[in-house]
C-alpha cells in the first residue's frame, strides 16, 4: 500500500483466513453469512469515517485512480454478486418446485 500520508481506505483492514467445508452445512452458512455481515459493516465504518476530501485522492497503490473510483467499483462488484445470488435463488427454486 503506497503511503501518502493521507486517509487510507486499507486502515485496520485485516486478512480473512477463508476455508471451504467438504460438506456444507447450516452452522458453516451461519458463519459465512455472519462473516460478510461483518465485512460489509467494516467497509461501512471504513467508508463513512473517510472525510470528503479524501474521497478525491489518489488511491493508495493504483496509479491513476481515486479513491472514489475504487469505492465505485466495490458498490459495483458487491452488485454483480448480490445479482447472481438472486439469480442462484431463483434457479434452485425452480428446481425444487
């Protein structure tokens, strides 16, 4: 993370240790569920507490971008994602009708 001595979205952001089960059950998706909450919140809180001056620096590491850019593309990434589950969720529906 390129450091410019100013407002980073990457402050105490920690790594995620991600383990997929051999066979899913209701306490792993309880705890995935419970894990995206918790990241979304983090991002929240991170996003929130940035002044709005800071929204127009450069992004920390990516030459050329905002940090507005990369929140941009985070809301649009989270978007496309949610879109497949609803689409997942339909499928499995129909198949289970």
């Amino acid at each position: 993370m390129a450091g410019g001595g100013g407002p980073s979205l990457y402050t105490g952001v920690q790594p995620v240790s991600l383990s997929i089960p051999d066979s899913p059950d209701e306490a792993s998706w309880r705890k995935d569920r419970s894990l995206l909450k918790d990241e979304h919140s983090a991002f929240v809180d991170a996003v929130r507490d940035l002044p709005d001056r800071a929204l127009d620096g450069a992004a920390p590491g990516k030459a050329g971008y905002r940090r507005i850019d990369l929140l941009y593309g985070v809301v649009q990434h989270n978007t496309h994602h949610a879109a497949q589950i609803q689409l997942l969720k339909r499928l499995h529906r129909s198949q289970h009708a």
